[in-house]
C-alpha cells in the first residue's frame, strides 16, 4: 500500500503491515529448521560485545556500543553512574539491543562477510557497583567490574524479552544471502541458566 500526503505529494512506501505474510512465514520456517532458543542464547553467552538502543528524556533515540557479560538468561554492562547511558535507561527501564555474531572464520578477512546478528528488546535495571545485587555477581562480573571499580560504576542489568530477531544466525554462509532463509524469531526463554 502506497500513500501521498496531501500536502506535499511524497510517496510512502508499505508499512510493517502491510509485509507479505510470505515473509513472516519464511522467518517460522527458519525457526522450525531448528534455530532454537537455547542456540541463541549460545551465541550471546559466548559474545561480549552488543549496541544497545535507549531513548533520551527528550524522545530522541541514542545507541552506544558496550562490552558485556552474560550470566544466567541476563546481560550485564558496567557504565559511568553519571553517564548518559545509565541516566537515561534509568528513567524509562527499556532498551533494545543486538549482539552481532561474527561469521566467516579466515574467510570473512579476505571477503566481505557481515556479522550474523541477534536483537532484542528488554528491561533494563540500574544498579550501583556496590549494591547487593550486583556483589552476588561479583566473581561472574569480575573482568567487566573489577573490585576497585565497584564503588565509581553502574552495572545496567539487561532481560531480554519477547522474541530474539536473528538474521545468519544458524544458517550456512550461502544462506545469508537470502533474507527470506538467513532471518528468524525465536521466543526468549529464561529458563535454565548458564
């Protein structure tokens, strides 16, 4: 579906609603060729680097890359307790994140291969350094947090909700060439932990 504003005659092209449900078919038949929740979580365990997305006071949107941790079904980021990332997620408790995937071995330094990508949406909990929460994690978080810098740091706790959003995730190098095979949801789980 395609629509003109009145005033100005620009075109806009089809919005989410309006995507074939091919397309939303494909990402299930991806998902049921076994991409699973527990091979997703797999390969955010073994990352440690992710952009998360937050939104400003003021309604504009902001991205920052950031090292973590998982542990336990919950991603966990040390940041600046002043800093923009920990002031601003702690006043609206969401963000978005995607952890990009690195494909390709050898390969991907002579050919120009993308990263696999897995995204999300989640609640996001700010916590001092210090607190008990974040002592209980203290040997889990100890190259994120080490002890001297517990008291002058923020530790953003992350829960990934909903549905994980993959694209080459699970799939052959051959296949991330094709959207319609290379994309997937899979529903988050908080089962079991690591």
């Amino acid at each position: 579906m395609t629509t003109a504003t009145q005033d100005k005659g620009v075109k806009i092209g089809p919005g989410i609603d309006d995507v074939p449900r091919t397309m939303a078919e494909s990402r299930t038949t991806a998902r049921a060729s076994g991409l699973t929740s527990e091979a997703v979580w797999d390969h955010v365990a073994r990352g440690s680097f992710a952009i998360i997305s937050y939104i400003t006071p003021s309604g504009a949107p902001r991205s920052s890359g950031v090292l973590y941790k998982a542990v336990g079904r919950r991603l966990y980021v040390a940041v600046a307790p002043e800093s923009w990332k920990a002031r601003h997620i702690a006043r609206t408790g969401s963000v978005a994140a995607t952890v990009p995937v690195r494909r390709g071995g050898v390969l991907s330094l002579v050919l120009p291969i993308p990263p696999a990508t897995i995204s999300f949406h989640g609640t996001a909990i700010v916590h001092k350094g210090d607190s008990p929460q974040v002592h209980s994690l203290s040997k889990e978080l100890a190259h994120l947090l080490p002890a001297e810098r517990r008291t002058s740091s923020a530790i953003i706790e992350i829960v990934p909700e909903g549905t994980f959003v993959t694209y080459g995730v699970g799939v052959s190098l051959n296949e991330m060439r094709d959207p319609k095979i290379a994309g997937a949801r899979v529903p988050v789980t908080t089962g079991t932990r690591f």
